[in-house]
C-alpha cells in the first residue's frame, strides 16, 4: 500500500515523472517547507526517483530484446552504438 494519496499516483509517463520529480526538487530546495511537509515531499521524491530507475530498467530490457539475437543470446551494445553486433 502506497503511502501517497491518490492525487499523487506517480505520473505514467516517463516524461511527466521527470516533471513531477523536479517540480518537488525544486520545493525542497527553495528551503520554506516546515518539516513535515519537507519530509513528505523528500518521501515523494524517493518513490518518483525509484519508479523512474524502474521505468529506465524496463526500457533497457525491451531495447536488448529487440537487438539481433546470436546463439540463442541477445546481442548487447552501448545505446547510440549503431555499428551492430
């Protein structure tokens, strides 16, 4: 169970979590929150930051699944790499 309210849902996009994400860095730099709001907006931030790496690690896995594939085994290459395999 997720301790952000509803309104909060982390955005579905990757794009818009980035958004969200900066827009509570941005909060937490300003320094004017009172410590309760501080800490949840550095809570909010966590879960925004985690759900991106996820969301990195899917898009990852999908590219290596979609590189030649080689003796049964998928063919990795560093992104922008487009000499191929």
């Amino acid at each position: 169970m997720s301790t952000l309210p509803e309104a909060d849902a982390a955005p579905e996009s990757f794009e818009a979590l980035l958004t969200a994400l900066e827009r509570e860095v941005e909060r937490l730099e300003r320094g004017e929150l009172p410590l309760e709001q501080a800490l949840a907006a550095f809570e909010r931030g966590m879960s925004l930051s985690q759900r991106g790496e996820s969301m990195l690690a899917e898009a990852e896995r999908k590219v290596e699944l979609l590189l030649d594939v080689k003796g049964g085994a998928a063919v990795t290459q560093p992104f922008g790499d487009t000499r191929g395999g």
